[in-house]
C-alpha cells in the first residue's frame, strides 16, 4: 500500500511510505529555492510521485498532519488577547486572518488543490492530530519496540508538548501542554529579540549561547519560564509573548528585565551573548525536566524526540549524558518537515498496512541526478571537468583538502532534513585553526562565531569525541577530547563541543571512501562537513550546484565522479546583482 503525507505549513514537505519504507520525502523548499517556505509542497509531491513511478491516483491514502478545524483554544486564546491588550489583538488577529485565508483554506480544499496541480486522486485526504505525527515520524521508524516519546515545538493545532509511549505500532499519549505555554515559542522570542527571524534562526541563537554567560537565567526562570511539579511549565506571555516578539513589540517590563532588544544587522554585544547562554540554559533545564517527568510515568529505556524543539542538539545531548535513558532517537527532520513523513506513516499504520516498521538509519531520500545531466550542466555553463574512477576520486579531492582547497560535494539522493551528511557538502580540512572563520568570510557570508561540524569515521570516532552512542545526524553534541583540540580546531566549538556525524560502514559508501582517503594522508579520520548552499536552501540540482559554487571562492566542485576546477572567472554578487568578474 501506498501512502503520500504531505504538509503545506513552515517547512513544507512530502513523503511517500509503501508498507512501511519511505521510498521517497524531500522539502518543498529544495525546489522552489525559498528557505522555510509555507506552501502546499507540489514540487515535493511530484518528485515523490516521479521517484516510484506512480501518479496520485495510484496512491492508497493521502495524510495530513493537521486538524485545520481544532481552533477552538486558537480563538479562546486571542479573545483573551483582546481583553489583555488591543496590540496583541491586534497583531495575533492578522496573522489568525493570514492563516485562515491561506494555510488553513487550502487544508480545507486540499482535495481541489491536488487535482487541480497534481492530479485526479482516488482518496480524500485524511487530516490527522499533528503531534501525534510527529511521535510517529520518530517512534516508527527508531530501533526500540518500546519508548518513551517526547514531542516540542513551537505549536500543534492547540497544544505546545505531548509526552506519550510507543509499543510496537502503538502510540498512547500520556500528557499534553496547551498553548499559550510553548518552548518553542519562548525560544523563537528570544531569537527575535536577539535580532533574528524568528521560527527560522533558533540555531544561531544556540551557536550564539556558547560565547556568553547565562547570568540572566535566574530572572528568566523566576519571571518567564516556571517549572512546575506535575513535569510541565508556565510560561508568563505577559512578559514574552510570541506573536508580539515576531513583529518586534516587546513589553516595557520584558526590556527592563533584559536590556533594549538588537535590531537586525546591528552590532552583537556581550549582553545578547548573555542572553543566548541564558535562554538555552532555560531551555535545556526544561526539555529535562520533560523528559524526568516523562521517564518516571514510563519507566522506559529509550526516548524518541520530535518537534522543532528536537533540532537543539545541545539540549538533546544532556538528555542523554544526564537521564536514565539508555539510547535517545531523534528522526533527521525533527520539524514540521517530519510531520508529513509520521502522518503517511501513522495513516499506514491505523488502517493496519505496516507490515513492518524499518529502522531509518540513512537520510538519502530526495532527488538524484545522473552523470549525464552533471555533464549537460557543466557544458552549459562553459566548465571543464575531469572525469575519475571513484577510488582515484577520493584520493585526488583528499589530496586537495590536506592542502587546504574548499570542496563542494554534490552526490547521489539529496538528503532528508536540515542537516548535509555528505551528498550536498562543502568540506574542508578541520586541522586548519583559520578554517571557520575563511569559510564564514567567504562562503557562507554569515557571522565569525558560527559553528562547523564534524563529520567522522564511527569507529574512530571515540579517539577524538567523548560521546557515548552513534550520531549519524547531527543531532547531538559531544565533548572533544582535550588531547586533540589543537589537532580539529575547525569543528571545536567555544564550548569544547562539537555537533558531530558518524558515519558508518553502510550508509554513505562514497562519502566514506573519502573520509578513509584523508585519513590515510593526514591520520585524521575527521572532515569539516557544513551544507552545500550560500544564504539559500541546500542546492538540490547540479544547476543550483553549479551556480552556488560560481558565485563563491570556493577551489573545486565534485558531481558525482566528475572533478571541476574553479574557473579564471567569478560571479560575484553586487547591489546590482551579480556581476561577472575576471580573477
């Protein structure tokens, strides 16, 4: 049986499940080249169609993880927002407008909406509790027949958090938080007020948190984010409230208990710094006490996370050096990306088409090109290439990075997730102290602190990382070893951390291949791994490849097994647009 999940919210995606194996999920945003885009995913449906050679009206059941019509607590809470203050009433008012004549009416004629862009279908869609998706996304496809499962994100259709289990094929939900108290909203606050997009630019604020001290986090604790007893939390939205915080209205009493809030662009002092620390500090000491609670009402083993809120690696990796939780899984697309992967999944599920629940141990599920449609966009853009066996491959692009050469790495399916494993990567060689802040300057076109991670070899992994269990993902942080700091400063975080990705013997062969290549040179099994993109999404085509490396200082660009040099020529990009120029 066949089942497509789709989801048209932020971080629009499509999946497609058949009895249990996820044949095919990309994000919308790969394809019409808008990071975080609100859409209904028609670039990523018809990709996932294409990838099993079917139409939609092949397809056995089409899931949602959305109950557009539960706005019943939505209204209660902005009927409370207009007696509290006309300025937020006015503000959640016409975003609860937006949504309503956008997201939410095209859930309401979904139906219409796919015929009329993809095709006939022999289904109605079936609209499921959307955090239960998300405890599907990750329960289902995690290696434990028995877990605990923790979900947290910004907001479902009226709730924030849901503790629940998992047996077999079963979810049973044992407590949920409702909205207005939100983690992920309180962190998207704090992103905003720190001068960042809000619900996209959490993940600086987390690389941001490690330069400062955390000595605003007793306030925030005894007046924003309270603990409570029963395993939940207040959240005081008269302070910090979300939805003012996103167009940048803060309460007098919020700026008195923290200082003027940074506008964009405008310089990062040490007090926004204390501010990260203190923030995620609240954070982790929450998610904690979540996951405390939740271990206590189920006594299991393991814990699968979901939601937005799973993305802070920092946060994951104290669940699992702090609690009595033997193995913690979280899924690669922990967001709302996921959710459209658990609801094909759970749809499957209920209807008693899972005839088996597979481990997702790799994240390569989106498009693949082949060699010939590499070689028809390089002749279009006048490059030259050299074509290799993949053994020759990997020691000449080695040989380049001992050197000290940027690479763009562009192979097979794209992967699945916020996260480059090793099919769309700019690598580089992590023994370089200057590495991070070049790449930074003149790549990524970002901030000096922000972090890069390391992608190693699994079975070296424990000579260089104190990290107790696998990290294929890029989910979790762990100690470096202080022996070798001064070998990887590249991927050294201030912190002493890094946000590591292991990589197995099976997962990604080719990528490997690589990795066991620069070890034999430099005895290092450790590649500086940040994804292939330039203050866009993640390059999905060899066309997109070509372009981002063209317009970037970057030495060489991989296609599969062909090789390109950097042209005598750039494209640099001017307040004109971009321009070429001769090197």
């Amino acid at each position: 049986m066949l089942i497509l999940g789709l989801s048209n919210m932020r971080d629009a995606a499509a999946a497609l499940v058949h009895d249990g194996k996820i044949l095919a999920a990309a994000e919308e945003e790969r394809f019409v080249r808008i990071k975080h885009v609100t859409a209904l995913p028609v670039h990523a449906i018809r990709y996932c169609l294409r990838e099993a050679g079917v139409s939609l009206a092949d397809v056995d059941g089409i899931a949602v993880p959305w109950k557009y019509w539960v706005l019943g607590r939505r209204a209660a809470l902005a009927v409370g927002a207009m007696l509290r203050s006309p300025t937020l009433f006015r503000v959640k008012g016409r975003r609860g407008v937006e949504r309503l004549s956008q997201e939410w009416a095209e859930l309401a004629f979904l139906g219409s909406h796919l015929r009329e862009r993809v095709g006939p279908s022999r289904h109605r869609p079936v609209y499921l509790d959307h955090h239960l998706c998300h405890a599907a996304s990750s329960f289902l496809v995690s290696p434990f027949e028995r877990s605990a499962i923790l979900v947290v994100d910004g907001a479902s259709e009226a709730h924030s958090a849901m503790l629940a289990v998992g047996e077999g094929r079963e979810i049973r939900v044992l407590k949920r938080i409702e909205l207005p108290h939100s983690l992920g909203q309180f962190y998207a606050a704090i992103t905003s007020y720190l001068g960042f997009r809000p619900d996209q630019d959490e993940y600086i604020v987390m690389g941001l948190s490690a330069y400062g001290e955390p000595r605003f986090a007793r306030l925030l604790r005894e007046q924003v984010l309270r603990l409570l007893p029963d395993g939940s939390f207040r959240l005081n939205t008269t302070l910090l409230d979300f939805h003012l915080a996103r167009v940048r209205i803060f309460v007098p009493e919020c700026l008195r208990l923290l200082g003027p809030n940074r506008l964009p662009g405008q310089e990062l002092t040490q007090r926004h710094r204390d501010v990260a620390a203190s923030a995620q500090v609240v954070l982790e000491e929450a998610v904690l006490h979540l996951a405390r609670h939740l271990h206590r009402l189920t006594g299991a083993e393991n814990l699968c996370l979901a939601g937005g809120v799973a993305y802070n690696c920092v946060a994951n990796s104290r669940i699992r050096r702090e609690l009595d939780y033997r193995e913690v899984y979280v899924q690669p697309a922990a967001g709302d990306a996921g959710s459209a992967l658990g609801a094909a999944l759970w749809l499957m599920n209920r209807r008693g088409w899972l005839s088996h629940r597979e481990v997702m141990r790799n994240v390569y599920l989106g498009p693949e090109f082949s060699e010939e449609d590499c070689r028809k966009a390089l002749s279009r853009d006048g490059l030259a290439w050299e074509a290799f066996s993949e053994d020759a491959l990997s020691d000449r692009v080695a040989t380049e990075l001992e050197r000290g050469r940027l690479v763009f790495w562009f192979q097979g399916r794209m992967e699945w997730g916020p996260r480059a494993l090793g099919n769309r990567s700019l690598l580089a060689d992590p023994r370089r102290e200057d590495m991070r802040e070049l790449i930074n300057a003149k790549v990524k076109l970002r901030e000096p602190f922000r972090p890069f991670a390391p992608s190693v070899l699994e079975e070296r992994a424990a000579e260089y990382f104190d990290s107790p269990s696998l990290s294929p993902f890029m989910l979790f942080t762990a100690p470096v070893l202080p022996s070798v700091k001064g070998v990887i400063p590249a991927v050294v975080h201030m912190d002493g951390t890094s946000r590591i990705q292991t990589v197995g013997r099976d997962e990604n062969p080719r990528f490997r291949r690589l990795l066991e290549a620069f070890a034999r040179k430099t005895g290092v099994p450790i590649l500086l791994n940040t994804s292939f993109n330039v203050n866009e999404p993640i390059v999905c085509s060899p066309e997109e490849a070509i372009q981002s490396f063209l317009r970037t200082d970057v030495d060489w660009l991989v296609l599969g097994n062909l090789l390109v040099r950097r042209p005598s020529y750039v494209i640099r990009e001017t307040r004109d647009g971009p321009s070429v120029c001769d090197e």
